[in-house]
C-alpha cells in the first residue's frame, strides 16, 4: 500500500529522512502554525455554536456572500453592532 500525504505519494527515503529529522530535533519555529488564527490580541477566540431556523440561516448566507464575507463574520459584525462593541 503506498502511503499518500494530501493524495502525494511519499516514498520510504522519505519517511526515514523524516524520521532521522525528528531524532534531531525539528526546528518548531520553521513549522506552519495549524487551525484558524486568534481573533484578535486577548488570546483564545471560542466557538460559540448558534441555532437559527432555516429562514435566517438563507439571509445570513445571502447577505454574507452579497458583502463578500463568511458568515462568521457576518455574525461578528452584527453582533458588535448590537452590542457596540469595538
């Protein structure tokens, strides 16, 4: 079975080299960070999971892709908005 890395194969050189590699040591800092960026300077940004009905959810969706922006941050914006937050 060959193994693939995002439908690359990687040949065994490469996965020993790999392995050799971590034996010394990776350079952390040379790595690409993984997952979303922080939402701002405070740190953590958690997922606050919302429930709308269908209806809401196709004007948020129609609205958010008319203004060019994913529908999470439609939902920040409106809520700033609400909350007069900055």
């Amino acid at each position: 079975m060959d193994e693939t890395i995002k439908g690359k194969s990687v040949t065994d050189d490469q996965i020993r080299a790999w392995q050799q590699q971590a034996r010394e040591g990776l350079d952390v800092e040379g790595l690409s960070r993984r997952g979303r960026p922080r939402l701002g300077k405070a740190g953590e940004s958690p997922v606050i999971p919302v429930r709308m009905d269908a209806e809401l959810l196709e004007a948020l969706t129609k609205r958010a892709e008319r203004d060019g922006v994913s529908r999470s941050a439609a939902i920040r914006d409106a809520v700033r908005a609400w909350t007069h937050a900055a």
